[in-house]
C-alpha cells in the first residue's frame, strides 16, 4: 500500500510561490503503473484536479491553472513537488497528492492533505 | 462535466440511499466513487463504474454507462454519513462532480 505524506508551508503571501512535496512510502515514484497527482479542495468547496508527473517525466496539467503550475519529481527522495506562481487568495485550499493509475485514472492512494492559506 | 444528484439528503441509520452522477457526454463505464469524511482525505469505493475497491464494505454498489451512473448504499451505517463524489476517468483532465452531502436524519 503506497502511503503519501504532503509538507510545505501553510501560509504563503500573495503573489508569491506556493511549494508543497509529496514524501512516498510504500511504493516507488518510478513505478510506470502510476501518474503522480496533486488534486486541491477549496475551503467547503468540491475537488479541483491539478496535474500530475509521470516517472518518465512527462506531465500533464489542468488548463484552468497551466500557466501557473510545475510538478517535478525526484527519484532520489522519492517524492514530488508542486509549485503554484503567483498566488491569491483564491489558491487557498486543503493541497492533496494521490497515485493515479495509469490504466484507468483511478485515484486510489491519497495523502492526508496540507492546507495552505494565501494572505499578507 | 458531470453533475450529482442531489446535493445533499437525509437518511436513517438502516436506510438505503442513491445518489445520481450524470455526465455531459458518454464516458462508457470509466467512473469513480468517492467518499469524504470531515476532514478527512477522499477515499476510493468504486471504478469503472461497479467494482468495488479492495476492502469496501459490499453495501456499497455502483452501476450505470453512458451519460448515468448511480452509487446505492444499502443499510445505512454510521459511518456512511460523509460526502460522496464522482470522477470521470475517460480523459484528462481529470474532473469531478460538485458532491453530494449524506446527513444523518
């Protein structure tokens, strides 16, 4: 069973970079089976997918947020990252990573989650 | 897209309940359930449209294709009380219904 932990801060100021990483256990982010996910929940709000990476390096974002997102990987740490540019209040959320799998899309690992408040 | 129905209702304890996922185009049988405690991070019950995830009780079902899907919950457990969402999983990128709230009457 993969486990999935995020860290990163909590309170990032506007215009600014939001950092999270995702440590894995339990499973390797070289594994071909997966896409390796982040996904946002805004505060009493539904799920908004975000992106993923795969162990080959090729990713695939959502085009609501595209221009502002990079998720990397590091095979080393095993784990991986998102980073948001220039953020505002309305990238406050509850940040989760997931396994997503490559045959079906499926999420069906997910860390805890982090929330991150965007303000000054 | 895919939109739920309904938003939120209310059930009994020993109640069965289904909720209604609907998408905008046919999407075959690649859907998901989900469910969401307070707090609590999404977890997996059904993919491709009616199997059960590893280790989901059996009151959980889910069916449909095409454009309509349902997920029925069977003699209501406490536990059960959370929120529910789909997720179309034909395409990229991946999207969700809006939820739909399970409450305690």
């Amino acid at each position: 069973q993969v486990q999935l932990q995020e860290s990163g801060p909590g309170l990032v100021k506007p215009s600014q970079t939001l950092s999270l990483t995702c440590n894995v256990s339990g499973g390797s982010i070289s594994s071909g089976g997966y896409f390796w996910s982040w996904i946002r929940q805004h505060p009493g709000k539904g799920l908004e997918w975000i992106g993923y990476i795969h162990y080959t390096g090729n990713t695939y974002y959502n085009p609501s947020l595209k221009s502002r997102v990079t998720i990397s990987g590091d095979t080393s740490k095993n784990q991986f990252s998102l980073k948001v540019n220039s953020v505002t209040a309305a990238d406050t959320a509850v940040y989760y990573c997931a396994t997503q799998a490559v045959t079906d899309a499926r999420l069906d690992n997910w860390g805890q989650g982090t929330l991150v408040t965007v303000s000054s | 897209q895919l939109t739920q129905s309904p938003s939120a209702l209310s059930a009994s304890v020993g109640d069965s309940v289904t909720i209604t996922c609907r998408a905008s185009q046919a999407i075959s049988s690649f859907l998901a359930w989900y469910q969401q405690q307070p707090g609590k991070a999404p977890k997996l019950l059904i993919y491709a449209a009616s199997t059960l995830q590893s280790g989901v009780p059996s009151r959980f079902s889910g069916d449909g294709s095409g454009t309509e899907f349902t997920l029925t919950i069977s003699s209501l457990q406490p536990e059960d009380f959370a929120t529910y969402y789909c997720q179309h999983l034909n395409s990229y990128p991946s999207s969700f219904g809006q939820g739909t709230r399970l409450e305690i009457k």
